[in-house]
C-alpha cells in the first residue's frame, strides 16, 4: 500500500487540524497517511519509506515557524527526490509559509510538487474544509498515477 507522511508546526491548533483533514483526504483514495507534528521528528530515517510527503506551518510574523524551519534543514538532508509533495499552512494576514515550504521542497529536495501550496484561514469552515479534503486526494492521487 502507498504511504504518505504529513508533517506539520502549529500554534493554535488550526494547522494540526488541516493536517488531520488532509491526511483524510488521503485515506479516501486507499493511501495510508501519518501525521506527526514536527517536534517528533528527530532523525533522517523518520523520513524514510513514503511515497509522498506534505509539510505544513502556519505563517506567523512573515515566516513559519521554527519547529517547521528545523525540520525542513534535516528533510533538505534525506534524498526525497521525485517523490511526491504538497505544502500547506493557516494563515491570518499573509501566508507566505506555504509558499516558502512548498519552494525548499521542489527546489531543495527536488520534489514532484502539486500545482500549488494550499493556504487556509481556517480549518473549521466548510469551504476550507473541503479544500484540505481535496489536496489530500489530490495528493493521493499523484501517487497513484491518476
């Protein structure tokens, strides 16, 4: 079976549940789906035996969070090359950390990326909700060759 691993940083709490959404979204195409918070990644072979990965942190002050910034050095580590990816994050005012993750994954790691990063402000409204449902398909999809 396929495997996808979602990796995240949060504040509030909103990230984590868009994380759990998109990790749904994922189990609805049959590919299994981890969600671990990026403090519990410690080594490089945590990474190691997926077949595609989505990171994610909201945007505070500009920027992700430190957590997501010290996770993504050590993923820049493995050799996640041609492996799927997708980046997601909440966001208040600007949203740049998706953005910024998704970029160090397709340029650093040389990932095969979804078309975007999905940004949302919440993950308790409807729309956004199906939003992350939906990447997570998306993303399953992209392993599965659909």
């Amino acid at each position: 079976m396929a495997k996808a691993l979602i990796v995240f940083d949060s504040r509030s709490g909103t990230t984590t549940k868009i994380a759990d959404l998109i990790a749904q979204g994922i189990r609805r195409k049959d590919v299994e789906a981890r969600v671990l918070n990026a403090l519990q990644i410690r080594k490089a072979e945590d990474l190691q035996g997926y077949d595609a990965y989505v990171f994610g942190s909201p945007t505070y002050h500009g920027d992700m969070l430190q957590g997501m910034k010290t996770f993504l050095f050590l993923a820049s580590g493995v050799d996640l090359t041609g492996k799927v990816g997708g980046s997601f994050g909440a966001f208040g005012w600007s949203g740049e950390a998706p953005d910024r993750i998704y970029d160090t994954m397709k340029h650093i790691c040389k990932m095969r990326m979804l078309a975007s990063p999905l940004r949302l402000k919440s993950a308790l409204l409807p729309n956004d909700q199906a939003a992350a449902l939906d990447y997570g398909e998306q993303i399953a999809g992209r392993v599965l060759g659909d």
